[in-house]
C-alpha cells in the first residue's frame, strides 16, 4: 500500500500483518508497484522521483530522477528488468533496473501522464 504519510508498507493477505515498511519519501507516496519477480518494489511520488526499493530488505536500491514534475505511476516489465514511469511533465520515462539509469523518454502527449501500462509480452 502507498499512503500520504510518506510510506508504502508490504502486508501479508494471509495474517494481516505489516511485513515491511518503505520510509524516505517526501512528500507522499503514490501509487507502488511490484515486479514480477518478487525482487523489487517501486513507489513514485510528487517530487518528481521514483525510489526503487529491495522487497526483501527495505532497501533504497536507486532513486529515479529525471521527471520535471510530479510522477503519478510506474510499471515493470514482465522481465523485470526495466521500469516505464508516467509524469505530469508529459513524458513516460523507461529506467534501467540494474543501473537505475533513464534509457529511454516517450514524449508526444499535450497534456500529463496520469498511467503507465506495459503488455504482457513486454512489446
């Protein structure tokens, strides 16, 4: 889950229980997302960033910079391998998850991205 109190916290449907909290952002946290894998999360927020996090650990593995406003969502791709972010800047953004760098911007719309959204073969 993703809350307005600047955490996004990973539960157990099968206790109810809080497995983990993800801390550090600023302001609040938007929409979160899993990879396939199970490895990763990503939460995306109004200062323009996405944090990678370690499912396992909690960890901040990179910080996703590049947006010029806010980032309303993220996707992975089936591989994990790479995360699309959807800004209010007009640009979708394609991030390597191994680097945490941008290696692709997707730009052509008028107005913000408020969804981002990847096939499930990952073309």
């Amino acid at each position: 889950t993703a809350s307005d109190d600047r955490t996004a916290k990973l539960w157990s449907a099968s206790t109810g229980d809080c497995v983990r909290t993800f801390a550090g952002h600023v302001p609040h946290v938007l929409p979160a997302a899993f990879s396939p894998d199970g490895r990763y999360i990503v939460t995306v927020n109004r200062d323009h960033n996405s944090k990678l996090m370690n499912a396992s650990t909690g960890e901040c593995v990179h910080t996703l910079v590049g947006h010029t406003r806010s980032v309303n969502s993220a996707a992975f791709t089936p591989d994990s391998g790479h995360i699309v972010t959807a800004s209010e800047d007009g640009t979708a953004k394609v991030w390597n998850v191994n680097t945490g760098e941008c290696v692709r911007t997707l730009a052509g719309h008028a107005n913000g991205l408020f969804s981002a959204a990847l096939s499930p073969d990952g073309n």
